[in-house]
C-alpha cells in the first residue's frame, strides 16, 4: 500500500477538484444534471482512482487505477472544452484548468513508468 495522500499527483489532481467545482458553478443552472454533473464527476475521479489504487494490494492493480485515473483526465479535458466552446468558461479558465490537467497527465504517466519499472 503506498501514502496517497503524500503524492504530489494526487495533491494537485484534489485541487484541481476544487478548481473545477468553482468554474462549474458559473455554468447555466440548467446544466445541473448534465454538463456540470459529468465536468465534476470526472474532476473528483481523478484523485479518487489514484487513492483507490494506492490502497490496493499490488503495484500492477495500483497501476491500472492510475491509467483510469489518467483515462478521467482526458474526460474532463474534454467536457472543459466544450463548456468553452458553448461559454460556460471563459478561455482563460479552460486553459488554465487544462494546464493543471496537463501536469497531472504527465505525472502520473511518470508515476505509472516508475511503478513499473519497480515490479
């Protein structure tokens, strides 16, 4: 079992939660149960998967978490450039939440190549 809470990946991945939850507030009510619950469902999977992992028995399983928890990333990447193409976001907002997104996907890439190479 690995510190979840000690990987830089999952520090940034939770406040880009909390980053995704503030813009998504900004959105059209009528968007309650579509736009804005997916956006945020993906934002909170992100850290969720990886803390799932870390607590799972074995270095393979706790990879597989990160690659969903990677696969969440592009997700919200995804529903952050529509919500901009439909200005629910301003382009300054969606860049920079799509930056946070792009360190996040490096890291854990980078954390999923270490791992790997450990089993």
């Amino acid at each position: 079992m690995h510190k979840y809470k000690e990987l830089k990946v999952w520090q940034k991945s939770l406040d880009l939660v909390v980053d995704v939850y503030k813009a998504t507030a900004e959105f059209p009510r009528d968007e309650r149960f579509g736009l804005i619950s997916q956006t945020q469902r993906s934002a909170v999977s992100i850290p969720s998967n990886i803390a799932e992992g870390a607590g799972r028995n074995s270095t393979k399983e706790f990879c597989q978490f990160l690659a969903i928890s990677n696969g969440s990333s592009y997700e919200l990447e995804t529903q952050i450039l529509v919500a901009e193409r439909l200005n629910f976001i301003s382009k300054e907002n969606s860049e920079r939440i799509c930056n946070q997104l792009d360190e996040i996907q490096k890291m854990n890439y980078n954390l999923q190549k270490t791992l790997s190479n450990k089993s």
